[in-house]
C-alpha cells in the first residue's frame, strides 16, 4: 500500500509538474516566433551581403579589365614615344647633313664666282 501511495504521489507530481509546464508553452512560442523572425531577417541579411559581394566581385573584375587595357595603351604609347624619337632624331641629322651639303654648295659657289 506504501507503494502505491508513493506511485500516485509520484504520478501527481509528475502531472502537475507537466501542467504547469504547459502554461510556459505559449511564452515558448512567442520567443521561437521571435526567434524565427530574427533567423529569416538575417538570412535576408545574409542574401543582400553576398548579393552586394556578387556585384563588388564583378565591379573588380570590370576595374582589372579596364587597368589591364590601360597598361596596354600606355604601353603603345611608349612604344610610339620611342619610335617619335628615333624620327626626331634622324630628322635633326637629315638637316644636319642638309646644312653641310649647303654649305659646300654655298662655299663652291663662292670660290666660282671668284674665279670669273
């Protein structure tokens, strides 16, 4: 009889405890409702961060592309520099040669015209 006294006192309890339990599963709710709510913000969060990292990666990718026909340009343009110069450069020794050959025109006109 002893044990089933304390089989009932142990059921009581063990049902009042699961009562009063039940009480506290709407609060339960509530917070995993609020806790549900804040997950998907941040996973809509998390979708606008990588969709921005997306466009970041491919504005990158636009920037190397654009630095990469710049070095190419500039390139061209050394290139053309250089090519300028040796043009300058032998332009300066064609008058040079020019002034010389005039020279000597000039001077044998000179000794001509002496002569007659």
């Amino acid at each position: 009889m002893l044990v089933a006294a304390v089989i009932i006192a142990l059921m009581c309890a063990t049902a009042f405890l699961c009562c009063r339990n039940r009480a506290d599963v709407f609060d339960d709710r509530g917070r995993a409702d609020d806790t549900r709510e804040q997950l998907e913000r941040a996973c809509d969060n998390q979708r606008g961060a990588e969709e921005e990292l997306d466009a970041a990666a491919d504005t990158a990718t636009d920037i190397g592309g654009e630095i990469t026909s710049i070095r190419e340009k500039v390139h061209e343009a050394r290139v053309t520099t250089d090519e300028l110069k040796a043009d300058n450069d032998r332009a300066g020794q064609l008058t040079r040669e020019c002034t010389e050959i005039l020279e000597r025109v000039s001077g044998r006109g000179e000794s001509q015209a002496s002569e007659y």
